[in-house]
C-alpha cells in the first residue's frame, strides 16, 4: 500500500503542465503506480474544465496553487495546438529496465520515456546511478541500490523528491515501498539504506546533496557525481 504522495499543490500544477519536466515526470510515474492520485487528478482535471468554461470556482483546497493559473490563456493554448497526426500503434515501448541482471517493469510514464535513459555508472558501494534526459535545470536520476546499501547521512541544498519503482529502503523516519513519493527540503537530514531487499529509485535534485556525518564529508567535493 503506497504511504506517501505529492501534495494537492503538486497534482494540480501536474494537470496545469506547470512543474519542471523532472517533477513532471516523477509525479506522472507515481499516477501510474497509485490509484487514489489517479482518481484525485481526474477529480482536479474535471474542476478545472468547469472552471474553464466558467461552471464553477475552484475548491480552497486548490487555492494556493490557483495564484498562477490563467485559465484563458490556458484554454487558448488548448485551442491553438495543431491537430496531431495519428500514432502508429504498432510502436511498442521499452516497459523493462535491466541492471545486473534484474529486470524491473516500468510503469507507463517511464516505459513511453524509456529512450531518455542514460548508461548506467557504478556509485559508491552497491549503488549504481543512470540519468534521465529531460530538459530543465533538475537532475533526474535512477538510483539503484543493492541490498544491505547505506547512503551516508546527507541533506540538500534545495529540493529532493524520490519515487520507489520497486523494492524499499529505509532512513530515520520511516520505510519506503513501490509507488511512495517523498518530497524533502534542505531542513531534512537523512541516511537511506536498504536492509534485506534491494530499491530501484527515481530521484529528482534541484540542487548536489551535502553529506553532514562523519568522515562522509569528506565526499562533498564530489557530490556532483549525483547531481550531473
């Protein structure tokens, strides 16, 4: 059962188009994975067509995140997109990922994205990082760590949102499994480790990670190997 997931502000501005393409895409993998975000997205895309065409206002809960929104200019927008041409359906998507010999399913966003996939580069220890192509100034990155892996304690010099694809690691505050989505500032110190299971992870930075514990410090000149 998925714990954690984006804030009503981020689901909204997922259906506005508003988020940077990393947190675009890290909020549309977890829809995929998580049926009550797919039914709150459909909840905020039908309330925003209403208001569009001037049926009703938005609910208080959409408040904050309404400051930015201009429904004409997106309902001109909507009208100005050239018509498309149909899709070849014959097209098949990549939907498995293969590292050290594991395969892990992709859910929808990712496999339609599966060309965006960088090489794979061993980390630290049992951790293996591979990034994603995406445009905008974020880093998205798959991490993925082998069981009985510790990432040293660290914080962040901006924002770090995680998604689990598959398995579960832990840090100080709790565990995190297939489909959690856990959105952290630079007031948060954590140390995430698997135990007995291995986690493939989608990571999106604004900014490097600081390591804040011990001799780990010595690692931050080259923080910039998850941040690149």
């Amino acid at each position: 059962m998925i714990k954690f997931h984006p804030s009503e502000e981020h689901l909204f501005h997922y259906v506005t188009g508003d988020l940077t393409p990393a947190m675009l895409m890290m909020v549309g993998t977890h829809v995929d994975m998580c049926s009550q975000c797919q039914r709150n997205v459909q909840h905020i895309e039908e309330t925003m067509a209403q208001k569009l065409f001037g049926q009703r206002q938005l609910p208080e809960e959409f408040a904050a995140a309404n400051d930015s929104f201009d429904g004409d200019e997106m309902l001109a927008q909507i009208l100005a997109q050239p018509q498309q041409q149909p899709r070849d359906l014959s097209q098949q998507f990549a939907s498995e990922l293969v590292l050290e010999g594991k395969r892990f399913q992709l859910p929808g966003t990712l496999a339609r994205n599966h060309h965006r996939i960088g090489q794979w580069h061993k980390l630290l220890g049992q951790m293996w990082r591979a990034p994603v192509q995406v445009g905008g100034k974020d880093v998205l990155t798959f991490i993925y760590m082998a069981e009985n892996t510790r990432v040293p304690e660290h914080t962040h010099k901006g924002n770090e949102a995680t998604l689990v694809v598959n398995g579960v690691f832990n840090d100080e505050t709790s565990d995190y499994r297939d489909g959690d989505f856990v959105f952290l500032d630079g007031s948060v110190k954590h140390t995430p480790e698997t135990r007995h299971e291995d986690c493939l992870t989608l990571s999106a930075l604004d900014a490097p990670m600081h390591f804040t514990s011990g001799v780990s410090r010595l690692l931050n000149p080259f923080s910039s190997l998850f941040f690149k």
